[in-house]
C-alpha cells in the first residue's frame, strides 16, 4: 500500500489527551510522518488511548501557539474544519506533501490557524464528529485516493481482477546523453543528441 508522499496531523487546542492517543494511534496506522499539537490545553503525555505507543515510532511535535508551527519545506497545511465555503472532502485532491490540523472538542480552528491553511476541507455532514474520528476519515480519504488499490468492481463485493503492476516509463537520459529523439521533434536532434553524418 505504498502512498505517494507524506502527511502529518494535528490538532489546535486539544483539551482531552485520550482523544490525541486516539488520533496518534490512528496517524501511526495509516503511515503519518508525524503528528503535532499547537496549543493544547492539557499535556497530552503518553495516553492510555495510544495502545500502539505512536510516539516511539513517530516524531510528536508540541507548539505553544500558531506563531510557533513549523512544518518540513513545501509542506502544505490543510485545515479540517466545518465552515461554509470549506472544500468538501470527497471532492478535495490530496497534496503530496500535506500537514491536517483539526479543531478543538467542542471548538473551532482559531482565526490565525485558518488564515495559515492553504486549504480548509470538511466531512459533508450535519454535524461536528470526535477528533480522532474525524481525522481517522480524512486519513482513510487520503489513502484511498493516493494509494495503488485494485479497481472496485462495477457489481457488488471484492475486485475481479488483481492491481496492475506498475509500469515505468523508459528512461530519457543514459550516460548523460538523450536517449531517442525529443517528443514532437522528430525531424531534428534534440538537446545533447548527436547528428549523424
């Protein structure tokens, strides 16, 4: 199930560490890079929740406020949240290199972590869901839309037909020269091609 890229997830001012174990566990499960908090409430420690012990296998990172965040070069942070204009998720394409960060129990992200997310997406529903469950349906999302899955089958139950390998392309350089002519340049050499007289 190897995915394309990385993420990483977490939540502004989270006040119940069990819902952060239940999140981190979840993260681990789906291949997150990392997972964060950004001005919790309460010290999350290690919470019970966390059977899978996340943060011995996984960087856990802890931000005092918005100002503070940082996130790897070209990490894109995308903001789940239930606002009107938000993005709803089954029609949102995934960044490669993407950061989730998910409102408080009973709250939402504050104006300044909004204003940092290039995207907000939301779970088309009539109402806010727990934490971690909610970021456990974005993550499933994101894994379902970038993984290598076999075909789902036009009638009901499992694929007919197993994934096709993956095929990969012939390669454009060989010892530093142009293999074969530039596309759509047949008539002349490429760039690094040699003219034969």
């Amino acid at each position: 199930m190897a995915n394309r890229g990385y993420f990483g997830i977490g939540v502004e001012g989270i006040s119940k560490p069990m819902n952060f174990g239940n999140l981190a566990r979840s993260a681990h499960g789906f291949g997150a890079s990392f997972v964060f908090t950004v001005a919790a409430t309460k010290e999350i420690g290690r919470p019970s929740s966390d059977t899978n012990r996340s943060k011995d296998h996984l960087p856990w990172y802890s931000y005092d406020k918005v100002e503070e965040m940082r996130l790897p070069d070209d990490c894109r942070l995308v903001g789940i949240e239930l606002i009107e204009d938000a993005i709803e998720l089954p029609s949102f394409r995934h960044p490669s290199r993407a950061a989730y960060v998910l409102g408080p129990e009973g709250g939402s992200l504050s104006p300044a972590m909004i204003e940092q997310c290039e995207f907000v997406i939301k779970i088309p529903m009539d109402y806010c869901i727990n934490v971690a469950m909610a970021g456990a349906v974005v993550m499933y999302d994101r894994m379902r839309s970038m993984g290598r899955f076999a075909e789902r089958p036009v009638m009901v139950g499992g694929p007919t037909q197993p994934i096709q390998s993956h095929v990969h392309g012939k390669p454009t350089y060989s010892g530093g020269e142009r293999v074969g002519s530039r596309k759509g340049r047949s008539g002349s050499p490429g760039r690094g091609e040699k003219t034969r007289n």
